[in-house]
C-alpha cells in the first residue's frame, strides 16, 4: 500500500465526510477553497465545513496524490 492510500484509507475512517467530499473533486487537477465549498453543498450537503478543513489540512494528499488542494492564501 503506497503512502497516499494509506493516508486515504485513514482519512475515510477518521472523517467519512471529508472522504466523500475527496471522491466528489477527485476529477480535478487543482481544487481551490470555492470548489470545495460548492462540491460540499452539493455533493455532500449533510457534511460540515469540517469536511473541507481536513482535506484543507490532509497535506498528504497534496503531497502524494497528483492533486492540490489549495489552503489558506
């Protein structure tokens, strides 16, 4: 199992939201703040902004999966 799937497998068991929330911008190369939020109430409208801040914070994914996730300016 690579790091990056590790990290997504923990992700899924630690906050499932943020884990559907990933799968629902996975089609895009760069995900800023306002794709998330509209991918959240979208995709994923029971989910808290909890959800966006761990794929905000999960720098593993950033680092490992291909993709980024852009954070705070």
């Amino acid at each position: 199992m690579t790091r990056a799937s590790t990290a997504i497998d923990a992700l899924s068991r630690r906050n499932p939201d943020a884990f559907r929330l990933a799968q629902a911008v996975s089609f895009a190369v760069v995900v800023d703040r306002a794709l998330l939020r509209a991918a959240r109430v979208a995709f994923v409208p029971d989910a808290d902004a909890g959800a966006e801040a761990d794929l905000i914070m999960h720098g593993q994914l950033e680092s490992d999966s291909g993709y980024t996730i852009m954070g705070a300016d």
